[in-house]
C-alpha cells in the first residue's frame, strides 16, 4: 500500500548506524487499521455472531490489539518500503531494521502515528567510491595488518599482533606433501 502522508527524518548516531524517525498521517492509520479489522473478521467471532458476520466495530473493540499489531506490522513494511527506495546506497540498510521503543508506540483509529528504527549501514560502501572494485583481505606482515578498506576509511595500519622473541615475523605456509602421515 502506497502511504500518501509520510514524513521521515534520518539521523546518523554514529557512521555505520542510521536512526530513521517516521510519521505516518492518519488517514494512512485509519485505512491500515479497517483493513486489519476486516482480515480479522472473516476469520473470527465476537459474542452474539458467527463467525466472519460480526460488525467491524465489535472487531475492533474485542480484538483490538490483534487489530493493531496487524496493522502497525503493515504500516512498518510499507514505509520502510517507500523510504527506503528513497535513500541514498550509502544510507541503505545492511541489517534488518530494529524499532525502537515498540512498547511506547500505539496506533489510535484515525491519528498520525510515529516510531522510529534503527540499522546498520555497509560499513565498505562508505569508504568506496561507486568506480572502485572493493578489495578483499588483510595483509598481515610483521606485527601489522594492513587492509584495504581501513586504509581507504584513513584508519592507519598499526600494531595489532603481538611479536614473540626468537620466531621469524612472518611464518610462511608450507603446503603438506602427499607423503607425509597425518598426526593423530
């Protein structure tokens, strides 16, 4: 469903890590909501009906958190949807959304509604510029670890693994011959 009254802030807590704050308009409310109602009524009663011939009003009122859990799940969907096709790659999520303060948020028939969520972003597409391939691995030499995209990000190579006296810095790999026995 497409949202005709949506609002959104993006907000950049820290640089891999988007905060997206959403507000939905009421009209939007109202037309997730009837429809959430009217999915629960063929499929449940309310006292004094069969079921699936209940009122839509005896629906919302006997099952209204269902109602709204239903219809807050679609509202989520299509505005995260629509905003992100939106956003630019960078700000683009590389990991499921979470929201934020679920328990504070409810949806009231007809009222605008607002929530926020919060992601992660790819931290390799804000180091790369879209003509550049990214590089793959880490080089690691001596007591450095050089890799690329920390280089492209201007995070300098450093002291990360610890020297022990008497071996060789770098340890090349033999590869095992055929003949030689496992050890067990």
């Amino acid at each position: 469903m497409q949202l005709a009254e949506l609002q959104y802030a993006l907000e950049d807590a820290i640089p891999t890590q988007r905060v997206l704050r959403l507000r939905i308009g009421g009209s939007d409310v109202r037309l997730a909501m009837d429809k959430a109602a009217s999915k629960l009524q063929k499929e449940t009663s309310a006292p004094g009906f069969r079921k699936g011939k209940a009122p839509l009003i005896l629906i919302r009122k006997y099952h209204a958190k269902r109602v709204e859990v239903e219809a807050f799940s679609e509202l989520k969907r299509d505005a995260l949807d629509q905003v992100f096709k939106l956003l630019d790659e960078k700000d683009k999520p590389f990991t499921p959304p979470e929201v934020l303060d679920e328990a504070g948020s409810s949806l009231r028939y007809g009222r605008p509604f607002e929530f926020a969520v919060k992601y992660l972003v790819d931290p390799a597409g804000l180091s790369r510029q879209p003509e550049q391939p990214l590089q793959q691995g880490a080089v690691i030499s001596g007591s450095q670890i050089q890799h690329p995209i920390l280089q492209g990000m201007g995070i300098p190579s450093g002291p990360r693994l610890p020297t022990i006296p008497g071996l060789p810095a770098t340890m090349p790999i033999q590869p095992k011959s055929q003949d030689e026995p496992e050890p067990s």
